[in-house]
C-alpha cells in the first residue's frame, strides 16, 4: 500500500480538524468581549458627548482670553456628570441633520444638545426623559401685519413658510397650514440664514424657538416680531438622542436627569439663561 504524500496528509489532517471545530463549536482563538455603552462609561469614568453649536444649549465665549463652551445643556451634562460620578467629554461637533450617524461609528456615547422630539429619533434612537418643554412661534417681518389675530390668514397659497427639511417643525407647518406654500433649507443650515430668508422676502413666515431667534433679534434688532394673538404651533419636550440598543444607559441617564430635576439644578440653569423653557415638576410633585 502506497502512502500518502506528506502536503496530501496534512491537507486532510486539516480538514478534519476544522469538521471537529464546526461540530462542537469551539476553537482556540480568545473571544472578544463587548460591552454595552453603559458598561464603557461607567468602567472608563467617561460620558462622550456629541454636541450642535447653537445657542442657548452648546455655545463658546470667551472668558480671560480664552474660547470656553457653555450654555444650557453644557451645564446640565456637567451636573448630570456630577451626579453619575463621570467626566464629560465633548468629543465632536456635529449637525441636526447627522445626530445618530455617531453612535454606528462609536465616536460617542450621547447627543448632548437637546433636542425636539419627532418620528426619525423615535424611529433610529433611544430617547432621554424630557428636561424641558418650549412653545415655538411664528416671526414674520417687522411690517407685516397681515396675520396678527388672524390664524386663517395664514392658510393661505399667498404666503410662503420656511422650515428646515426634516426637522420637527415641517411636518406640524404642513398639517396646520395645508394651503399654505413651504420653502424648505437643508438641514445643516444656520439659523441666521435661515431667518433672513423671512427679512429677504424669500418666505413670509419661519416658526422658531423663542430663546432659540434672541440673539439673532438682539443683532438685527427691528428686522422681526412674532406675530400677535396667534397660539404657538404646540408644546414641544426637549430630549436627548441616545443610542438605540442599550436601554440600559438610558435608564442611568434617565436616573440622574431626574435627580437633577427633583433637586431645582434645572430650574436654576433655565433662569441663569434667561430662558422660558417649562422644566418638568419633580416626580415627588407628579
């Protein structure tokens, strides 16, 4: 009986053992352990913070010489990361229009600019409890007159509203006012080009956050009002984007927003920005 070459031998020695390994399922190699977002914040001590650069809730100034971050939803990560016993690391500057694309990549662990609620986020992302609620108006130019006490004016083919593609307020602009014509700005624009598509004539109306158009009223002061006797568009709850397969990090985010929210730290960073956001009631109170 002749034998077997020497590369036939190994080749079918190799083949069997990998039929053994299939068979029961193991081998050699070490498995690498993954770990939840949760579990990577609290063993790191780190919360990464995706951010949008807007005010009043992430903005910079400069304070001794120096360009420092602050606002509304700076301080709330910074007591929420006293709270957690974490360190909070604003890692990356990105738009309303890209807030999930972080959490596929790994580049951070929350959206830390609030924002509102609507069908993509509930769709794609888990979503914190709400830290505030804020009631958007409508701004018209300072001279225009047409739809003060008039909400029926508004619904009309003669007047043009811009919004922000995709944003919240689009879709609650077309069902409130079908009649109406939309101009819609892509979602990474600014909100000073955004308002100046009213000052233009390029729209004739834009729905905004009040806290959200003062500093650009305060720049271009006269340029425009919100329109009288007409109610806001809804209530609207301020969240933050989180991601969307670890319900465990929410409710440890959940957790500690809600302490500083029974606490009063909220309501004292609502007043320290001058703002009229609704800050929940402690949930002894609700």
């Amino acid at each position: 009986m002749k034998k077997l070459p020497l590369v036939l031998t190994c080749l079918i020695a190799g083949v069997l053992v990998g039929l053994i390994f299939a068979r029961f399922g193991k081998t050699d190699a070490p498995s690498v352990e993954r770990l939840s977002v949760r579990d990577n914040v609290v063993r790191s001590g780190v919360l990464r913070c995706g951010y949008v650069n807007w005010k009043p809730y992430y903005y910079t100034e400069l304070k001794d010489g120096n360009t420092q971050p602050t606002g509304l939803n700076y301080d709330i990560m910074m007591e929420l990361g006293k709270v957690l016993d974490l360190k909070i690391d604003w890692v990356e500057e990105i738009g309303w229009g890209n807030i999930g694309e972080g959490f596929k990549t790994n580049r951070y662990d929350a959206v830390c600019t609030s924002a509102w609620i609507d069908a993509p986020k509930l769709k794609n992302l888990l979503l914190s409890r709400p830290i505030f609620y804020s009631a958007p108006q409508l701004y018209v130019r300072a001279d225009d007159n047409r739809f003060d006490g008039n909400p029926e004016r508004l619904n009309q083919p003669d007047v043009t509203f811009v919004v922000i593609d995709g944003a919240p307020l689009s879709p609650l602009v077309a069902e409130q006012f079908p009649s109406s014509k939309i101009t819609a700005l892509p979602q990474l624009v600014q909100s000073a080009e955004y308002l100046m598509t009213v000052i233009t004539k390029k729209a004739d109306v834009a729905t905004m956050d009040p806290d959200e158009i003062k500093p650009f009223m305060a720049a271009n002061p006269g340029k425009l009002r919100a329109v009288s006797g007409v109610r806001p568009l809804r209530i609207l709850p301020h969240i933050l984007a989180l991601p969307p397969s670890d319900p465990q990090f929410m409710a440890m985010m959940n957790a500690g927003l809600q302490v500083l929210i029974d606490n009063g730290v909220m309501e004292k960073i609502r007043k320290k920005y001058d703002t009229g956001y609704f800050v929940p009631a402690p949930s002894f109170r609700e």
